[in-house]
C-alpha cells in the first residue's frame, strides 16, 4: 500500500487575519513496506503532514494519494482508510479511553463488524505483538499502566485493526531509557516479522539513525532532504544548520578522524564504529 502527495499546502486559521501556513507544495511518496523516518525541528510540520497520511486532516490544496485513492474525492472511503493507515499518537492518553486493557484494544475490531471470537483473537495477536501478555494485562486498569505500557497498549490498539501502514508519532517522548528501549524493540520486530509500512516521527537522531532505511527531513513547513538514512547524516552539516543534532557516535567518530583514525563517513551504530576502529588499530600494529 503506498502513499503519494503531490503540491500539497496547508495553512491553519486560513482565511483570517492569524491565517499560518504550515505545509508549502510538498512532493513525496511512501512505497510499500517501507521504514521512513520523519524528522525536522519544532513546528516544521512533521505531524500535520503525516495527519495528511491517514486522511485526519485533507489537503486545501493538491493531493494525497492513499493507495491511489484520492482523499480529496467526495466519494472517498474515509473511514475504510484510516482502518488501513493506523496512528498512534505522541501521547497515548488522547489514544486509550476504554477501563481496561483488553477493551481499549477490541474497540477497533468490533467497529470493524468482526465476530466475538475473532474479536478475542485479534487483541491476543495485537498484544504478543507488542509484548504485553494476555493473561497479564487484559483486564489491567489503562490507568495503571506505566508510560511505556500506556505506548505499546496505543499502538496494540492500532495493530489489532490489522492496518497495512503505521503511523507512530514521537512514540518514545517522555519514556524512561528502559521504557524507549522497549517499545523501540517492539517497532523493530514490527517491521521486521510483517514487513508492514512504517512512518516513524521522531526528533531523536538516535533513535532514527539506528532503526529507519529512508529519512525525510522537513524545516519550516517543507522537504529539505530526502534519501536513504546513511546518506542523510553524512550530510551532517544540513542538519546542524537546520537545528538538528546528529547521533553521539557520529561526534566520536568525528574526533577520532581528528585523532588520525582513518574511520569511513557513513558509522551510525557502535558496532560499526567499534568494528571500524578495531580494523585501525589492527593496520598501525601491522605497519609499526
């Protein structure tokens, strides 16, 4: 399933005297089974595009294409792609309303007209998915989950409408490194058992460098890099003048080279980078 924007410009208070622009003539597109992370500094319009995604907000002008289906149209289901596209919102109590666990996460699959059973068996799938045992949590009170929890119950919830992309907006703000850590392990496996369509916000260089395949970078309400995440961060330089910090392991690296260390340009993990100045050392020993 893929997405497709073509020109689209948004604007909010439109047509009064505080009328803001947001989005101007963005061109993108998301293929199928895709990871895409979504990065920019505050208010570059990160997500007010991808409410776009999933037909939360439509365009004023020019077009979202969701698996050519054109959002716009007045005939257009929806309702039928917002259950395609899931979106799991930065906060997850804007997200969780039912008392419990288990109901929290069957609301979408019964207002998907699904029997009692297959009901049942879609919050057991959506809560392995995300690590959250059944027999544990289904009648757990939502409110006494911890932060981390409250994020995986949010994005169970989406899962269990079996939705072909995942919208995740700055899923791991506010947690706990024990809290990020897990609920970042979650979306990995997400796409790496289902192959789903991912679209990743996030302000975390961290995070992104180490999880996505593609980067889009907005600032100020467009697209100012767009390309594989390697290729993005090697232009190091581009993110720093826009706001954007780069990951820690990129510094170290940066340094060594200083320090004579011959280290390729394109590390974003400390494997690679341990690997790589390993491999240094190993050459000095051989040339002394």
């Amino acid at each position: 399933m893929s997405i497709e924007v073509k020109n689209l410009c948004y604007s909010y208070k439109r047509g009064t005297p505080f009328e803001k622009k947001v989005l101007h003539e963005i061109s993108m597109s998301v293929e199928d089974g895709e990871f895409l992370g979504l990065i920019g500094p505050t208010q570059a319009g990160k997500t007010t595009l991808a409410q776009h995604f999933n037909a939360l907000m439509l365009p004023q002008s020019g077009k979202v294409l969701i698996d050519n289906c054109n959002t716009c149209l007045k005939n257009a289901d929806l309702p039928g792609l917002r259950q395609k596209v899931g979106y799991v919102f930065q906060n997850p109590d804007y997200q969780l309303f039912a008392p419990t666990v288990g109901e929290d996460i069957a609301f979408g699959p019964k207002n998907q007209g699904l029997s009692g059973s297959e009901v049942e068996n879609r919050v057991i799938e959506a809560m392995a998915q995300v690590g959250l045992d059944y027999e544990t949590f289904r009648n757990r009170d939502i409110y006494a989950l911890s932060g981390g929890q409250k994020r995986r119950a949010a994005v169970a919830g989406v899962l269990a409408c079996h939705p072909r992309i995942l919208i995740l907006d700055d899923i791991t703000a506010g947690l706990d490194p024990r809290g990020r850590e897990e609920i970042l392990e979650v979306v990995k496996k997400l796409h790496q058992q289902s192959m789903i369509t991912i679209i990743f916000i996030s302000n975390s260089m961290e995070t992104v460098a180490r999880l996505v395949n593609r980067l889009v970078v907005m600032n100020k309400g467009r697209i100012v890099m767009d390309g594989s995440t390697r290729d993005i961060f090697i232009r190091s330089d581009k993110l720093l003048e826009i706001g954007l910090e780069i990951p820690d392991i990129m510094h170290i690296a940066n340094r060594l080279r200083e320090r004579g260390f011959d280290l390729p340009p394109t590390l974003l993990t400390i494997t690679e980078t341990a690997n790589s100045i390993t491999d240094c050392l190993a050459k000095r020993q051989v040339s002394d």
